[in-house]
C-alpha cells in the first residue's frame, strides 16, 4: 500500500479515527456489563432484578449528561467536553481493579455513565463541523466503528474470566480498559486541536453557563418541539431506543435462560448483533442519496419483522436463533446513524448541540428505563413476556415514522 496515501487519509479523517476509538472505548464499557451479569450475580449475589436497575442508573446518568454536555460544546467547544469525558471514564474503569462492595459498585456505574455520556452529542457535532459534505458516511463510519465496542466485549469477557489469578478477570478487563482509554486521551488532546479551526478550542461564550442562563438556554433549545413532525420523530425514537437497550441488556440471559443455550453461544450471538452494525455504513451512505425518513423507516420496519422473527424461532436451533438475531442486529443499527443526520439537519446550526443534548436525554432516558422495566418483568412474569413488549415497543416506533415518510415536507 502506498504510504503517502495512507498518510495523507489519516491526515484527512484523523478527527473520525480517534473519536470513533474513544466511541469504541465508550460502547466497550456499556456493553460489557450484560455478558458480566452471571458473573455479578455470582460476586454480589443480587437478583436479576438489581441487575437490571444497576443498569438503567447507569443509563441514568449517561441519560442526563446529554443536554450538559451539549451546552458545554456550544460554549467551549466539543474539544474540551470529549477530553474530559475520556478522561474520567479511563479513570473510573481503573478503580474498578478493587475490591468494591455492590454500593460503591453502582456508584461507580452511574460515574462511568457520566464519562462516557458526554462523548456521543459532542463528538456528532464536532465531525458534523468537521465533514459537512458527508455527514452520513461519517457518522455511519463513526457509529459502526463505535458499535464494535459490543462486538469485542463479549468474547473480551470469555476470554480474560479465563486467567487464573487472585484478581477476577472481570476486573482486571476494567483495568486493562483504563489503560487504553489513558492513551486515547493522550492522542486526541495531540491531534485534533490541530486539525479542527481553532475556535472549537476557545471559549466561545460562556456568559450563558450561569443558571439563569442555562434555563434562557433550555428555552431556546427546546423551540424545536413546537413542530410536530419533530415531536413524532422524537417518538419514534423514543420507542425504538427503549427496544434497544432492552435487547442489548438482557439477549445473552434471555438466551440462556428461555431459548436454553450455553452461556458461550449466548455472547456469541451477543457479538453477532453488533457485527451487524457494519450496515450502519451503508446506511449512511443511503441516507446521503435518498433521504434520512425511507431508510429510517425501511431500517425500523426490517427490525420489526426480524424481532417477530426471533420471537417464534427462540426455540428452533442455533442457526436459525444466530440468523434471527443478526437481522435484528442489521436493522436496529441502519436506523442509528440516519437518526443522528436526521436530527443534525433538523436543528439550527447555532443550537445544534444542545438540542441534540435535550433530544438525546430523553432518547437515553427512554433506553434507561428498559433494563430496569424488563429485568422486572422476566422475574415477575417471563423474559418472553418483556421481549414481546420489546416487538410491540419497535413495531408502533415504526408506525411513526412511516406517517412522517407521507406526510413530512422534507
């Protein structure tokens, strides 16, 4: 391969490549946790149940950083947001190397949902800025490359529970993830000031930062919710974002305990959900030729279909329940980066971030409330019973947008 030309694309699409390594790093921690659950449950002895909220406070608190984290790019650049949110993450994912009791375990849950909150709606802004003529292609690469972070942690987990030791391996992939979020921060704080205008690295106003500024700023932010083709996309989003968090939480014990497969089959049909996410680039890119609104409602629509699917092959065999969870795992994520350009093109330039940060607040809240709600429900009642909301949740997301494809003007 020609180095020069390696050079010279590294050099273009620096700012994607490290902020998609400190996405990656973020999906990492959030998705490690669901194929840790069996090994909590062991270390802590809590129910599903406690397991479940643990992991909405985590969403929690990524949840309600959105909108702060969105104020904070406006006024000072997504430069210094992204580096302090990679920052304490790094940090709080090396504490995890001690012996915490299951309090200090949540705390610290709800910490590493702050760290890596902050990153996503800076960092949309901020290659948004950076690529404006193929914001697609570059928030699918972006969200793609991120999503692999689910990929790698469930066989992170199979192997490193493996190393004999004094400390559970569990904690020593916490440690060794610390580490690797210490040299992110290092290369991003190197690079991309470099290479972004320099006024995403000022001060830009922070007059606004006072309370009664921040509440002048909610009201500005939140005039986009007098439209209501934006408050039935928000909706849409809404549901589908409660669907997803309820799959990715709890699909590598739905699998052991309902379709009764090995915990190993379990996390790899876990990685196979986000292999998927590699169709988020073609998304994208679809996105950027037709429209956000038919790919995001052909993407909602397929997701329904494959959840059906999954549902009524949940006790057939291995191939089939592998296939049904990859269509699952095509369609959920073509619709997340559309989503994302969707709401960019959506909202002025001036507030971009902020709005972003509101709408993403309640699309995290939505998604936070999911484990919590269907580790409940698989106690109370049957995980194929919480799964079935999660069919029906997607399926009316869908009904959503198809009534924007016909009736919006964009």
């Amino acid at each position: 391969m020609n180095i020069k030309k390696l050079t010279k694309s590294f050099n273009t699409y620096d700012v994607l490549i490290i902020s998609a390594f400190i996405w990656f790093f973020g999906k990492f921690i959030r998705y490690v946790f669901p194929p840790l659950f069996e090994l909590l449950q062991e270390t802590y002895t809590v129910s599903t149940t406690a397991l479940g909220w643990t992991f909405s406070i985590f969403l929690f608190s990524y949840a309600i950083i959105q909108f702060p984290s969105g104020i904070l790019s406006d006024n000072f650049g997504g430069f210094w947001v992204i580096t302090l949110g990679i920052l304490s993450s790094s940090i709080g994912a090396l504490i995890f190397i001690f012996d915490l009791t299951f309090g200090i375990f949540v705390i610290m849950m709800a910490t590493l949902g702050i760290g890596t909150g902050v990153h996503k709606t800076s960092a949309v802004q901020l290659l948004s800025n950076v690529y404006p003529s193929k914001t697609g292609r570059i928030l699918g690469i972006f969200d793609t490359f991120g999503t692999f972070g689910g990929v790698v942690a469930p066989g992170a987990v199979i192997i490193i529970v493996m190393i004999p030791g004094p400390i559970p391996g569990w904690r020593l992939l916490f440690f060794f993830m610390g580490i690797l979020g210490l040299v992110f921060t290092f290369v991003f704080i190197k690079r991309v000031p470099k290479k972004t205008h320099h006024s995403e690295f000022r001060m830009k106003n922070n007059k606004n930062l006072s309370f009664e500024g921040i509440k002048n700023s909610f009201f500005k932010y939140s005039i986009v919710f007098k439209e209501k083709e934006f408050i039935i996309f928000v909706l849409s989003a809404i549901l589908f974002s409660f669907t997803y968090y309820g799959i990715v939480s709890f699909l590598p014990l739905y699998l052991t305990q309902e379709a009764s497969i090995s915990p190993s089959y379990a996390n790899l049909f876990y990685s196979i959900l986000f292999i998927a996410s590699i169709s988020q680039v073609l998304a994208g890119e679809l996105s950027d030729s037709i429209g956000t609104l038919p790919v995001m409602s052909g993407a909602l629509g397929f997701s329904t279909l494959s959840f059906v699917f999954f549902m009524f092959s949940s006790n057939i065999n291995l191939f089939v329940i592998g296939t049904s969870v990859l269509c699952i795992g095509l369609g959920v994520h073509s619709f997340r980066p559309v989503r994302g350009v969707y709401l960019m093109e959506s909202l002025p330039d001036d507030i971009s971030a902020g709005s972003l940060g509101i709408v993403r607040t309640l699309l995290m809240g939505s998604g936070a409330i999911s484990p919590g709600i269907i580790g409940t429900l698989s106690e109370l009642i049957s995980f194929r019973f919480s799964f079935w909301l999660l069919t029906i949740s997607i399926g009316i997301s869908t009904l959503f947008c198809l009534f924007l494809v016909f009736h919006s003007d964009k």
